[in-house]
C-alpha cells in the first residue's frame, strides 16, 4: 500500500502526516528541496514561517475533524449523543433519556352494604387509566396508572381485597375494598398538529424534556395510529376482552383471564427516534390513506413475474411483484389533526419512600350504571385513597453514553430472539399478567420415539415449553386453556424461526413435613418450635422454588439449626400428600425411592414441588 504520491511526478507527497509538527516539517523539507532559491530563511518570525505554520495550522484542524469524524462512525468509539442515538436505532436498540420511578400503589374505597348484608359492588369505582397520585411532602411528582383499575373485577393476578369497615348493629354498614397496581412517576400531557396534504415520511418533533415515550396518537377522524419498531412492521399485538365475541370457548376462563392476545395488521403506524434528550421525533409511512398496505401487495399469482421484459426482480425492493416488500411503510397522515398524547417524568427525583404517597391528584372515574344515588356515590368517590407500602424505586437520568454502547451490542445480538433456554423462561414469564398470570416457566428439548431402536431421542425441531400459573390463594394450578393460547401467540413474535414450542402443564408435587428437636436449656420450647415454623414457611414460599428444583434436606437441617436455642435436630421428614377431594394435587410420588444422599429429585417429567398448606403441612416435635 503506497503512504506517498508525487505531484506532476516530480514533487512526492506523504500521507503518514497527521498534526501540526508533521505537516510543518514536510512544508520546510519540500521549500528547502524544491524553492531554496526562493526561500531560505526558515526562522520563527520570517514570512515563509508564517505561510508554512498557517497551512499546517489547518492541516491539523482537517485531520482533527476527519479523525472525529471517522470516531463517530463506530459504535464503541462515538462520544456525540446523537450519533449515538443514531447507531443505536441502527441496530435496533431504543435509549431512554430519563428513567421514571416504579411503585406499588395500594387504592382503597369504601362501598355501602345491600340489605342482606353484602358488598353492593354497583358503587365499586372504575377509574380509568392516566389518573395520577402525589406524594405528601409537597413534591409535584406525579405517579400515573397506565391501566384501569376495576374495584368490581376480581381475579387470581388482579385480586379485590374486601374487609368489613363498619357494622350497623350486627350486620355490615360498609364494606373497604383494596386494589394494588403499579405505578410510574409520569406526566400525560397533550399536544396536536395540523396536517394538510399527504406528505412521504412526514415528520413530526416533539419538543419537551424527559420524555418518557409516546401514549397514542388520534386523528381528528377518531383513527387510532400504532407505534411499531419500524415503519416496515405491519402488525401489532392487540388485547381484546375474554368474550364470546372474540371466541365463544374462552369467556369461561375471563375471570383469570380477563384479555385475549391477538396480533392485529395495522396501515395507520409510525415510529418514534430521540434525536436529543430535549427532542423527539416521529416519523409515519410514506403511503396515501386512499388505501391501506393490501392494496399493494400483490396477487401470489403474479409473484416473481418481474417486469415487462421478462426479467425478474425479485430479490430487489422496488420489485412490483415482490410480496415481502411494500413501498407504502404504513400510511401517511393528510388533511386532519393529530393528538399527540405523551409521558414525561423520571429522574432521580421520583425516587420516594414509603408511605409518602398519599394524596388523590387527577382521577378519572369511569360509570359503571345509571340510577344510582347520587350522594353514596360521591361518597365512595370522596372515600378514595392510595398508599405505597413500598419505596418507589428506579427513577434517573436515562441511558448514559456506555448504557447505550452495551445495551445496544447486546440488543443487536440476541434481536429480540428467544435463543437459549433462560430466554424462553424469562420471555414467557414476561407476558402481562391480563393476558394470563405465567407464575412458572421451563424449557427443554422435545423428544420422541424412534421407531428403530424404539428408545426416545431428541426431536431437533421443537421445544417443550412447560408452564403453570397461580389461584387466587397464590397455589400452583394449571394454566387457563386461554392463558395458554395467548402465550402461544405473545411467543410467536420472539421465537427462533426454526423453533416450534409445544405448551405443556407441568406436574406439581404436594409435600408435608415432620421433624424433630431437641432445644436447649433455658429456652422455651413453644417459642422455638414456632421460629422453626416460620422459618421453613419461609424457605418453601413458593416465589423461591422453580420446576425441576430438587429439595436438599440439608439445608432444611440447616434452617432448624440456625434457629436460636435449637440444640440438635434429630429428623426430618417428608411424605408426599395427594388427592384432589383433599385439596392436593392428582400427582402421587414416592419421595422414598426418588431420595439419593438427602436429596430428594423431582420424576423425569418436569415437576415442582409445593408446600401447599404450610400452616397445616409442617409439623414439628420436641423431644
């Protein structure tokens, strides 16, 4: 590779030369060799000095800023936030410029009593979503609920906890109900833009600062517009409610599954990329709205035709036969008006403590039913109030400079794909609670039987996907057949092309426990028995155990010993409980046979075992 070129073939010229003493020591070296009968004098103050410092000046200003500008082109390497919002959309991440806290809200309500002594849930409040709550120590920091919150609705992921507040004599006066959601340190606010005729890749901004993201998008025609991750996705999920106008075999499952997941294909979308902390745009398709992206795919038939002179395009965009292209990318927006509804909020700032947020700030309620009276529903509105038991957490600046570089490698390398096994487990543990409350999740490779060697070998092109979900009393049951079906659909839009996932119900395995202690002197044996309980109650909670978990005797030896005043544990036992007309689970297992050194193993079909009734299943002695 030549560093060197001559000019006129005579004068050479050196590339190596990057900052201001190279380019000034080339200058004086090609004067002194080609024009030292014109100029000799090379001292600091001399005109020739001047000329040759001021070329090399800007020399080393281009190479600065052409090295800058080289910096910038890789990811690893760039400074500049835009063009690291710029890279980062190129390989399909989305940064954040602020980071809203997360909390969990408790909302309480009072509702009157109906004569017979039951909660009248006619006064049960709806309040919609978008409504927002405040903290008690003066900070204008909103909390909003993105989703309805139903006093009347009650299921296994979305319970209503009722308790009796007054009595009239003997009988029930009024009734507090509870509901817990989650909440965000946001702001909704609403902003609209006139548009007249159809424009290709119209762009909208949107300038404001800690923009959380985009909420919906409205025309003035009542038409709804779909953010997507890019203009050339076409559908989108949709959840649509468990009825028999959806799907006449699934309403009866619409108490624990109160939504149905459906992908829906959309013409109306648009995109949405930060340019700065400060700046966000949005971005729609390029098509007319006389027609959506149908009516330019074309008839399979004509599929690979090309153009009129017989050669086929195929396997280039512009191709008019091509139906994995469509030169529309959505519609765009002509002669009406948007609303623009957006979040803004996060920071630092957000974070607060417990029991701080308190007070009722912008609530919305939906009705429910005419012909009520009046003032006790104003009183079951004025009754509202909220409380977070728990610090709302997670409130900051955004993405930084390097969350941005490694977030985005490692969005680029997993794609939104589900490839390993954990990505299974965690994706379908991520689907949102109304389509179906996933509680445990595990993945292995299907298998089958051979018909050679009639032996089971493994089935390269599936993947068993097992899974269970929780009753209102946080059991282990058997996930809803319409759980089941949206988790196939919620699955299908991250799975491997290759992969095919079969749900299955995995198997739960009842338990109860005996042991044994001797306690110490001095110590009274009630209370130490009790401790022992609570302590084995806490490590069978069944948050902590996972299908294919083994149980270590070990460490249940090991719990009752750390137990204060414990002196010695002499057994431990643990018998399988089953029979469903006794409240266990159908599965009988002989944890006898599957016990090898202390360790109990769950059968080869995944399994999870449960304590189901710890304040009747463990039962300890002292001696």
């Amino acid at each position: 590779m030549a560093y060197s070129t001559t000019i006129n073939n005579t004068k050479p010229v050196r590339y190596l030369d990057k900052d201001f003493s190279d380019f000034k020591a080339a200058l004086i070296n090609m004067a002194e060799v080609y024009y030292s009968d014109l100029l000799n004098d090379f001292t600091e103050g001399s005109p020739g000095t001047m000329f040759i410092e001021m070329a090399s000046y800007i020399g080393d200003v281009l190479s600065f800023y052409t090295d800058a500008q080289i910096q910038e082109v890789f990811l690893q390497y760039a400074q500049e936030r835009e063009n690291l919002y710029a890279l980062a959309y190129n390989l399909g991440y989305t940064p954040t410029v602020t980071s809203p806290a997360v909390v969990d809200l408790e909302l309480f309500q009072q509702i009157p009593a109906k004569s017979d002594g039951t909660p009248d849930f006619d006064y049960a409040l709806n309040i919609g979503k978008n409504s927002d709550f405040l903290p008690n120590n003066g900070s204008n920091t909103r909390y909003l609920i993105q989703n309805n919150v139903d006093f009347a609705f009650s299921s296994s992921n979305d319970p209503t906890e009722q308790t009796v507040y007054s009595l009239n004599g003997t009988q029930p006066e009024y009734f507090l109900l509870k509901k817990k959601i989650k909440a965000i340190s946001a702001e909704a606010k609403t902003t609209s833009f006139t548009i007249g005729s159809a424009e290709r890749f119209k762009t909208l901004s949107l300038d404001d600062t800690n923009i959380i993201g985009i909420q919906s998008i409205q025309d003035s025609e009542g038409n709804i517009w779909s953010e997507v991750p890019y203009l050339a996705q076409e559908t989108i999920f949709e959840e649509v409610p468990n009825k028999e106008a959806y799907d006449p075999n699934l309403p009866q499952y619409n108490g624990q599954v109160p939504y149905l997941l459906r992908t829906k294909k959309v013409s109306k979308r648009f995109v949405t990329r930060f340019i700065s902390n400060k700046r966000l745009e949005i971005h729609f398709g390029a098509g007319s709205t006389g027609g959506d992206d149908t009516t330019i795919i074309p008839n399979p038939d004509n599929i690979g035709l090309g153009i009129k002179d017989g050669r086929s395009l195929l396997d280039v965009s512009y191709d008019p036969s091509n139906f994995l292209y469509t030169k529309a990318y959505g519609e765009a927006p002509s002669n009406t008006t948007l609303t623009v509804t957006y979040l803004v909020g996060g920071g630092i700032n957000a974070n607060t403590n417990s029991n701080t947020i308190n007070r009722i700030g912008n609530v919305r309620v939906i009705p429910r039913k005419g012909n009520l009276n009046s003032s006790v529903l104003q009183n079951a509105i004025d009754s509202l109030a909220c409380n977070n038991p728990n610090p709302a957490l997670g409130g900051g600046p955004g993405d930084s400079a390097q969350d941005i570089k490694l977030n985005t490698i490692a969005q680029f390398s997993a794609q939104k794909r589900t490839v390993t096994k954990e990505d299974y487990i965690f994706r379908a543990l991520s689907m949102p609670v109304q389509f179906g409350n996933v509680a445990k999740a595990y993945i292995s490779q299907d298998n089958q039987i051979s018909l050679e060697t009639n032996k089971r070998i493994a089935n390269p092109n599936a993947l068993n996907l097992y899974v269970l979900g929780f009753n209102l009393n946080k059991q282990l049951e058997v996930l809803p057949e319409a759980a089941k079906i949206n988790l196939a659909t919620y699955m299908d839009q991250y799975r491997m092309l290759t992969d095919s996932i079969n749900i299955k119900n995995a198997s739960v395995l009842n338990f109860n426990i005996e042991f044994d202690i001797n306690v110490q002197p001095g110590f009274n044996n009630e209370q130490v028995l009790t401790l022992c309980i609570n302590n084995l109650k806490g490590f069978f909670n069944i948050n902590n155990w996972q299908i294919n978990q083994p149980i270590i005797i070990g460490d249940i030896s090991n719990i009752l010993y750390r137990v204060n005043g414990v002196q010695s544990v002499n057994q431990v036992k643990i018998n399988n409980k089953h029979g469903v007309n006794s409240g266990y689970s159908k599965f009988k297992y002989n944890f006898e046979a599957a016990t090898r050194n202390n360790i109990i193993y769950p059968p080869v079909d995944p399994s999870i075992f449960e304590l189901k009734y710890p304040n009747n299943d463990i039962i300890g002695r002292v001696n």
